[in-house]
C-alpha cells in the first residue's frame, strides 16, 4: 500500500473529531443503558416470583450483557473526558476495590480485565502475544484428530463456560505474573494462583448469586427461591453462550489477518491501525437494540482504531470509516454475526486458517 500516510491521516482525522465531538450526550446514553440493565435485573426477579424461570432467566441474562459491557466501555475510559459526572464513572474507578461488588460482581476481576482486555489485547491485535488469538488458543483442537461432531461440542461446551473456565483464569493469571491457571490445576488449591482464583472470585460469585440470593428470595416466599436459582443457572448458561457467539468471531475468520514478528516500533506507528482493520470485523449494526445485543462490539473497527470512546460515537463514525477504507482499497469487513460465527469455528476446528503477514507490511 502506497498512500499509507495519507489513509491513516484520514483515518486519524475521524478520531480526532469523535475525541472532540463527546460530549453529556455520551453520557446519558450510557445511563440509559445502565438504567434498562437495572430494569432487567427487577424484571427478571418479577418473572420468577411468578415461577417464570425460564423468561426471567433470559431477562437476568441480559442483565449480565449490560454489566460486562459496561464494564468493558468505561473501563477503556470512553466515559473520563467528560465533565461533570460521578467519579465511579471514570476508568481507574469503575468496579475497582470494594466497588467490584457493586459494578460488575462477576468471574473476572475488573483489574485484570482492564490489563489482559484493554492492553494486552488492544495493543497486540492478531499477534502471538494477544492472549485471545483464537487460532492460537484452540490449535489444540484445530489439530485434534476428532470427527467434526465432537470438536463442535467441545466448543459448546466451552461456549457455555468460557467465562469462567477460560476468561477468568487467563485474565488473572496474566495481571499477577502467576503461572497460568490451566485444566490441569484448576481445581488445585494448594497452588497460589488457582486458590487465590477460588477465594476471591468464584467463591464469591457463587455464594452471592447462587445460594444468598435465592435463599433470600426463598424467605421471601416459598418457592420463589428455587425459581431465582433456575433462572439464574439459566442465565449464566445463556449469557456465556451470548458472549462467546459474540466477542470470539471478532477477530477470527479465514478472510481475517494475523501478524507474526512486529516490530516494537511499529506498534504506534500508522501500520498500527492498519493492522486492527485487517484484523477485526464488523457486525451489521445501526440500531440502538441491535447494538445493544452486540454490546456494541458490532463496531470492532472502529472500537480497535480508537479504544477510548464512548459507545454512541463508533455508531457516529462507522459510515466515515467504511468509506474511507473504500476510497483507499483496504478491505473493511463486515457481515452479520452468525456468518463471522461460522468462520470461526472453521479456524477453531482447524478446516481453515487465517491469513498471516509474516515480513515487512504489504496487504
Ligand atoms: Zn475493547
């Protein structure tokens, strides 16, 4: 690519123009959505009272979307430039020491989010050392000599877990330095890492969402209780499936690049944000709900260009984008969520391979 320099000047200029275009307007929006997650909560709990589990399982589901994305779109800091909002708000504060509990009382643990998610694998796109290189991840059972039906249902049942049986794990593990928490001793307490991953995440977890809850709830009235925790395994089933359907197609597809052997100097330099698009694909998007059902990772090009905006904006900016990426023939990829799932799981399962730039930069 020749006119490098003058794609990514563009490319730069839309950022810049978002960067200064937020605004309370950004804010609102992200309370509306925070508000309708509360709602969900206490509409979920309401279809339970009733002994509607299974309705108020997918209502408490989404409830989780709302936490995590959140979580994930404050704790990038797309919310700290704007004046005059609660300090919570602010990347180096949300979910942060006792307010775990209070914004995202989850399997991970919010720091170690913010430094596998935000750093690691925002500024290693697609290269050996993103922790969540899917085709590295799972080349165990790409190479797996399974018929298809069974490495399909181990990725369900890894789809159905993944929160806590990969992500919680992985993220901890790289923000302590700890030897990584693997299958093998996951389960091993005497070791520092997996006891530390037992008491102060997933003991928690458990205790609160899953036997405090209902028992109160039981003490409430008879049987709402039970209903709660049906609801609730429900939605924790649902939810990691949603997630997993979700974020893990982001980056992986036969169509999608990985990068070997990057220079370090080339990290920040224009190459950078030519990487995140050849590396990243769009879902279709638009629309508030359909956003919404994305967690707005729908616009995961415009999320790896510019990381620290807030959510409205990638809906503002994404026709500037593709368009510019148009203009200078660079492929910008995006299609609905269910095609980019099947690519996945044809990299995961090893019936195909995604593209790679091994030498000096030349898509
Ligand atoms: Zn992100």
């Amino acid at each position: 690519m020749e006119n490098i320099d003058e794609f990514v000047k563009e490319i730069k200029k839309i950022g810049m123009h978002a960067q200064t275009s937020v605004s309370y307007k950004d804010y609102l929006h992200m309370r509306y959505i925070s508000f309708f997650g509360t709602v969900l909560f206490w509409l979920g709990l309401s279809f339970c009272f009733f002994n509607h589990w299974i309705m108020g399982g997918i209502l408490l589901s989404q409830h989780l979307l709302v936490k995590w994305l959140l979580m994930h779109h404050i704790g990038h800091g797309g919310y700290n430039r704007i004046k005059n909002i609660p300090r919570r708000f602010h990347s180096s504060h949300y979910a942060q020491g006792y307010r775990r509990y209070l914004d995202w009382f989850d399997w991970i643990r919010a720091d170690a989010w913010n430094y596998e998610h935000n750093y690691l694998h925002h500024t290693f796109t697609g290269e050996n050392k993103d922790p969540d290189l899917v085709e590295n991840n799972l080349d165990w059972l790409a190479s797996m000599k399974q018929p298809i039906l069974i490495k399909w249902l181990i990725l369900i049942i890894a789809a159905a877990s993944w929160k806590f049986t990969y992500y919680s794990p992985r993220t901890l593990s790289y923000l302590k330095g700890y030897q990584k928490i693997h299958i093998y001793n996951f389960l091993n307490i005497k070791q520092k890492a997996p006891r530390h991953m037992w008491l102060e995440l997933f003991l928690p977890y458990i205790g609160f969402h899953f036997i405090a809850l209902p028992f109160l709830c039981e003490w409430i009235a008879t049987g709402f209780g039970w209903s709660v925790l049906y609801a609730r395994i429900l939605a924790e089933l649902f939810h990691n499936i949603q997630m997993f359907i979700v974020i893990v197609p982001n980056h992986s597809g036969a169509d999608l690049y990985r990068f070997d052997n990057v220079n370090q100097y080339k990290h920040r330099n224009s190459e950078y944000y030519i990487r995140q698009i050849l590396g990243s694909a769009n879902y279709h998007n638009g629309a508030e709900w359909i956003d919404f059902l994305h967690m707005y990772l729908n616009y995961q090009i415009e999320h790896h260009l510019f990381p620290n905006l807030p959510m409205r904006q990638y809906r503002l900016i994404q026709p500037q984008i593709q368009s510019v990426c148009q203009k200078y023939n660079v492929p910008y990829i995006q299609e609905s969520v269910w095609v980019r799932l099947i690519k996945m799981v044809n990299v995961a399962i090893g019936r195909q391979k995604m593209r790679r730039i091994s030498g000096p930069f030349s898509p």
